[in-house]
C-alpha cells in the first residue's frame, strides 16, 4: 500500500471538504424529513400511531406470526368469538339517552268506529291496551313581544269628597339595558348563538331578517357590550377568584388575529389564554383571557395567588411561575416521535428508534388508562410500583441513544428530554393527569370559531 504524504494545508482543506459534505448530508435528510412532514400534514390521516404502524405492517408482513405471538394467551371462547345476535345487548336508542324530565307530548291515535267492529261477529271491540313509540320533536325559536301594562289605581270615594285623591301605579320590572328594548332571554340567545354554537352576529342578523325581525348585527354587538360590562364581568372575576382556590388547574394558548387594536397591526399576533380546573373539581371552570402578547408575566399576572399543580404544554413561561408545580404533557412527547417516526420512513434506523419510542409510550399510556376508574390514592401507589418504572426505562433508553439533533428524531429526543422533570411531576400525586388533554379540549371550539378574527379588540374581552 502506497503512503501519501500530504502537508498540513492541504489535511485541514480535506477535513474541512469532508464536515461541509456530512452538513450537506445532514441537511439533505432533514429536508426530505421536513417534505414528508408537510405531505402528511395536507395529504396524510390524522392518527398519531397511523405512519408507524403502516411501516410495522409492511416490514412484518413475513413474520407477522413471530411479531405478535403471545404464548401465554389464553384461547378465546367460543362466545368471544362468534356474536350470537340473541345474546347481544341491543344498543340504546336517541330516545332513551333524553333527559328524563324532558316535556312529553302525547298524541293518542285510536281505531275508527268502523274499524273497531268485528269481522267474524260484527261485535263492537273492546280497547285491551296501547303501544307507544317515541320520536324527536323540536319547535324553532320563537319571536314574542313582552307588553308589560302597569295599572293605575285612584280612591273614588276622596274623589266624591273634593278630598285629594290618592294614585298609586304598578312599577315597571328594570330593564336589561337602560331604555332597551331587549330581555335578559335574548341577550342569552344571542351570547349562546355566538360563543357557543359559533354563529357570528351576521349570520343572526338574517335568521332574525327571515323571521321578520330587523334586528341589526350592531345592535346585538351592544347588547353583548353591555351584558358584559355590566353583568358578566362580575360572574367572570367571581369564577376567577374560585379557580385560584383549586389545587389542580390546566392551562393552554393559541394565537390569533385582532382587527382594529389600538397600538398593533391587524397582521400582529396577539393570543387567547386558557384557565380551567382539573378532574377532581367539584364546580368545573373554564375561563379564557386575552392578551396582545406571550410574553412569560403573563400566566403569572393570571395566576396570582394561586398555590398548587398546573398542566401544561412545554411552553416554559408556565414553569417559571412562584409556588406551582409543573406538570408536563406526555402526549406532546408522543406527538414528536411519531412525526419522527413518520418522517423517518425511508431511514430504517431512525424509523426502528422512532417506532420503539412510539410503542414505548404506546404502552406506558396503555397502563394509565386501565387505571383510570380507580381511586387517587390506589393510582398514586399503583403508578409508583409498575408505570413509573416504565416512564424511567423510556427516558434512561433515550438518554443513550445518539441522533443528529437536526433531525426529526433529535427533536423528538431533545423536546422530551426537556420536559422529562415535568412530566415526573404527575407520580407526586395520584389525581394528576399524564397528559393535558383537558384543556386542549376546552380551548378547541375557539380554536374552530370562524375566522378566529374580531373586528373591534374590545370585544375580545367578550370571548
């Protein structure tokens, strides 16, 4: 073997040439991840685990049998197998899920005279019974006027006697609004039709046009002004005192666009802060709050005063607040391995790293959720014995593992390994939660509200 001897220069200008190809490599990879990212975004199904368990499929295809054997098995009776479908508890229909105290019409329907005779005997027959079936009914909303009439009453008999007469008049019941025409019911019409079933106030002003009512979007956009100024601003500062009370909250943020701000531009980003009590509350409260910004005093300003465990995604302002314990979301964990996973579909490697963090977690969630009907404190000793030492083995396993930090895996990897404090928090108390869920939950429907956009910033303070 020929030995070549070359000078310094030139071995620094190799090595240089060999670290820029392994960046190109590197970078050529995680743009190829990133591609397949924004096609499954667009294209792909929406399951987490959908990715993954299609690549499993295909590369078990020969040894599916090996893959998902299970020696100690027991073998399924035959009930368990074949559906009898007399045995087979008939599923309950709309009608029996009704509340019970819901009004009932009942309309009774009764054979003609003619057909109440006997074909054999001609004998007149007698009623023996009934059969009822029940169906859904609903009436649209209805449009009345309230005449409220105040009598006046006088003393005849001072009237007869030249003496001064005395009047006395009924007193007309307070308005919703100073000389308004509207009533605490249509108010709570209007509120709900926008805030809860997302109907916007354009939208409401025609329903109400075709009804023959000319109730204009700017006069139901005072309305909603009013009723919060000066009615549900109490409510709301009542509810907030109440959820600084509670040991357990959840918490969340979304952005989104605010037309006409003072001070911002209408392509700015401002945000919508969410607030919500846990599991174990006795009076469940969601609040959302606006803000212009994210900046971190802003759950801290919210949260004042409040002492206890929060959940959280990993956005770090939450875990800077004084006297609460951060609680992290372990479904966000899995969330980055299986894009990682997804990304990683032509990286064998990276694929069998990605799948075994997916299934990991697969099984770890698989534990909390057979445990979820038991007590508090039989999940705190439960998860302490046989969940926590899977939730370290995941962790002490991906402290080892060694990935490109650029990559789609790497991310995965570093995010969890930084939220890996928080989310031990959930085994100090068994009525914490391995995920938050419930606040994403709650903050969807504004997440799905149309436009997420508001044409005046005041009335963010109504949403």
């Amino acid at each position: 073997m020929k030995t070549v001897t070359i000078s310094q220069e030139e071995y620094n200008k190799f090595k240089a040439q060999e670290q820029y190809i392994s960046e190109l490599e590197q970078r050529e990879k995680w743009l190829k991840e990133q591609i397949l990212l924004l096609k499954k975004a667009q294209f792909g199904s929406k399951s987490e685990r959908a990715a993954y368990l299609k690549q499993l499929s295909i590369d078990n295809l020969f040894d599916e049998a090996e893959v998902f054997s299970d020696p100690e098995q027991e073998e399924p009776k035959f009930e368990e197998v074949i559906r009898v479908p007399a045995h087979t508890r008939k599923k309950k229909s709309v009608i029996e899920r009704l509340p019970e105290d819901i009004p009932v019409v009942e309309r009774h329907h009764y054979v003609d005279a003619e057909g109440r005779t006997c074909p054999h005997c001609s004998a007149e027959m007698e009623e023996i019974g009934t059969e009822t079936r029940s169906t859904l009914g609903m009436a649209p909303a209805k449009v009345f006027e309230i005449r409220d009439i105040c009598h006046v009453y006088a003393c005849k008999a001072c009237d007869k006697e030249a003496e001064p007469v005395t009047v006395r008049k009924a007193t007309f019941p307070a308005t919703v609004i100073p000389g308004g025409i509207t009533s605490p019911e249509a108010i709570a019409n209007v509120i709900n039709d926008k805030f809860v079933q997302g109907t916007p106030l354009y939208r409401q002003e025609q329903y109400w046009q075709r009804q023959g009512v000319m109730l204009s979007r700017q006069t139901m956009s005072n309305w909603l002004m009013y009723a919060v100024e000066h009615y549900l601003k109490y409510i709301y500062d009542k509810l907030h005192q109440d959820l600084l009370q509670e040991e357990i909250l959840h918490a969340d943020e979304t952005e989104l666009q605010v037309l006409h701000e003072e001070g911002k531009s209408p392509q700015s980003k401002s945000y919508m802060w969410l607030y919500r009590t846990g599991v174990t509350a006795t009076n469940p409260i969601v609040l959302f709050h606006y803000e212009r910004d994210r900046r971190h005093c802003r759950p801290q300003e919210f949260l004042e005063g409040f002492q206890g465990y929060l959940h959280s995604d990993g956005y770090e302002a939450y875990h800077k607040l004084e006297n609460v314990r951060s609680v992290g979301c372990f479904v966000h964990v899995r969330r980055k391995f299986v894009e990682a996973a997804e990304a990683a579909s032509k990286n064998k490697g990276s694929l069998n790293l990605a799948g075994k963090a997916v299934e990991d977690i697969r099984q770890i969630f698989a534990w909390e959720d057979f445990c979820a009907k038991i007590s508090a404190e039989e999940r705190y000793e439960k998860r302490l014995v046989e969940q926590k030492p899977l939730m370290e083995k995941f962790f002490e396993w991906l402290e080892g593992i060694v990935v490109s930090d650029k990559s789609a895996l790497g991310i995965a990897r570093k995010y969890a390994l930084g939220q890996k404090d928080y989310i031990l928090n959930v085994y100090l108390d068994g009525r914490l939660e391995l995920n938050n869920n419930r606040a994403e939950r709650s903050i969807k429907p504004f997440l799905i509200y149309p436009r997420r956009k508001v044409i005046r910033g005041n009335l963010i303070k109504v949403a």
